[in-house]
C-alpha cells in the first residue's frame, strides 16, 4: 500500500523501455497498445468495486436507499436520453477524478493515524491540504493538465460551452501558471511540516507509516505528473490509485464479500473468495473499459458502454466520498492495509 506509488513509478519505466512494436497486442483484430489496455482495465475493475461497499454492505445500504437505488436509475437515464447530459458528466468525471484521487490517499492518512489513537479531527485540514498539494498540483502543473482540461471541448457549440471556454483559457494560461503553481505546493508541504512537527511535540500520534506513503506518493505524483517520467504520467497514477482502492475494499469489505460469496472464514476459502472477487471486476474492466473500443459493427453497444462506464464512475466517486469516514468512526475499528 505505502509503496505502491513507487512500484508504479518502476512499472512506467519497464514499460518505457519497450518499443512501440513491443507493446502492440492484437485484439478483435486490431491491434492496439497492451499498456494502455491493462491500465484502462485495472482503472475500471476499481471503479466498480465500490458497488461492494455500497450495495453489498447491509449496514451501508440501508442507511442511502435513495443514493443506491434510485441515482443511479436516474442518472444512467439523464445520459441515455440526452447527450448533452452524457457529455457533460463525461468532462466531469476527468475532473472529479483528480480530487478523488486526492481525497483517497487523504483517507488513507487519517486511517493510519487513527490506528494509533489520534483524534478524528485533529489535522484533518492539514492532511487534505497536503495531499492536494502532492497530488492535484503536480497534475496543474505537469504536460497532462492540458489533456486533462482539453476533455471540457465536447461541450463546444452547447449551451455548455461557457465551460468549453473557460477549458480553453485555462489550457492557454497553464503555462504561465506552472512556476506559482509550483510555488504554491513547496509552501505547502513546507507549512505542513511545522505545523504537524507542532502537533507531534503536543502528544499527537503520527504515523510512520503516513509519512511514508505521503513521501511515497509525492516523490511519484511530481515524477509521472509533473515531468510525465517515461512518457507514462496517466499510467502510474491510474495504477497506484486502483491497487491502493482495491486493498481497501478488500481490507474493510472482506467480511461482507465473503458472506456474499457463501464461504467461511478460512484460509482457502478466503483466497479463493478474493481471486473470484478480482475475476468479477476485472472481467467488468476488460468487458467495458476495453472491449467496448473494438466493436465497430456494434456502435449501440459502444454508446452503451460509454454511459454505464461514465455512471459507474461518478457513482464510485460519489460513493467513495461519503460511505467511509475516519471522522465518523466509520473504518477506524477495521484492519488497515499494511505496509
């Protein structure tokens, strides 16, 4: 968990060192690159993985009734009758991404140092601060902002296109923004550190294993997202992202998988429950985060894919940023995700 940032940084750099030729595969005859495949399906199977902790958590689920079941009706048909509606919550999920992504190893850090007894709220500001300043900042500043920002033009020539434009402006002024913008994140893990030195002097319990993953996941975000190393910056943040999350769905959902799957508690049931619970959503990720860019003859089927794709994203989003909280006590009495 704490070195999976690392391990994905090194995973860019093997795959660096291939050739184009190298990383072709053919499939559906056609042939495309094996890399970006196996990302693009990792980064679904995780996606949906969160239905494990929304839907197959009996607790959880009945707390949101409206939330599992009728938004996700509801917004799957907003994209199928509107394209507008699609679009849009397209450009939003690149976006939502980003902080998601933030917010995950935010959560990660307030667990670590819950572990050790430390107050819910007590830095919990700090911590958002700091990983927005690891994660998000790198990204503004690196060479993929511009891909990033570009997804807002397929709201052009709508009534959206305020949007589109504001896109445009900020591809242009990127930039120019990349040195304040660099500024602004040393000033803010240099805050950081004072501020949570202070608190370790007052009695608070910091982790080391927090200040591992947060050096961990600054020496790669700055790495892959600000210099894009290896020509893989969506690579290693995509992997490391998608591992961490599914670690911790196993990690705090293993009781209830196991129960959904009907096997006891032991060791060769639990192995076998957790490789048929990866089989399941990495067959998802290959079906519609890969398949689907193969089916010519079937462009209904592309069109469908691409709005269950798009809602499952921002339900897992959306999802992940209220079912667990460090704050509320939710995930503290569970086992955190080792070293």
């Amino acid at each position: 968990m704490v070195l999976s940032p690392l391990l994905s940084l090194g995973l860019a750099w093997l795959v660096s060192l291939l050739s184009k030729e190298q990383d072709i595969v053919t499939f559906y005859d056609q042939k495309a690159s094996g890399s970006a495949m196996a990302v693009l399906g990792l980064t679904q199977a995780h996606l949906v993985a969160v239905l494990f902790r929304s839907h197959g958590n009996p607790a959880v689920r009945a707390r949101h009734p409206w939330a599992f079941f009728a938004v996700p009706v509801l917004l799957t048909a907003a994209m199928a009758i509107s394209p507008l509606a699609l679009a849009f919550c397209m450009a939003l999920t690149v976006f939502w991404d980003v902080y998601h992504s933030s917010m995950q190893t935010f959560g990660l850090c307030r667990i670590y140092d819950a572990k050790l007894g430390a107050p819910p709220l007590q830095g919990r500001t700090l911590d958002i601060w700091m990983n927005h300043a690891i994660y998000v900042l790198p990204i503004l500043a690196g060479p993929t902002a511009t891909l990033i920002i570009s997804t807002t033009h397929t709201l052009r020539g709508t009534p959206l296109n305020f949007i589109a434009a504001a896109g445009s402006w900020a591809i242009a002024m990127q930039p120019v923004m990349v040195p304040y913008l660099a500024a602004l994140g040393v000033g803010i893990v240099i805050l950081y550190i004072v501020l949570t030195g202070r608190m370790v002097t007052r009695g608070y319990p910091l982790s080391p294993v927090k200040v591992g993953l947060l050096v961990s996941t600054a020496v790669t975000c700055v790495a892959a997202s600000g210099f894009d190393a290896f020509g893989q910056a969506l690579l290693v943040v995509n992997v490391f992202h998608a591992v961490q999350y599914l670690a911790l769905v196993w990690f705090l959902e293993q009781k209830n998988i196991l129960q959904m799957f009907g096997v006891p508690s032991r060791p060769g049931p639990r192995r076998a429950a957790l490789l048929s619970w990866l089989f399941l959503v990495g067959t998802y990720g290959f079906v519609v985060g890969v398949a689907p860019k193969f089916w010519r003859e079937w462009p209904h089927l592309q069109t469908t894919a691409l709005i269950v794709v798009t809602a499952i994203n921002l339900l897992h989003f959306w999802y992940d940023g209220f079912i667990w909280s460090v704050r509320r006590q939710q995930v503290a009495p569970a086992p955190a995700p080792g070293v």
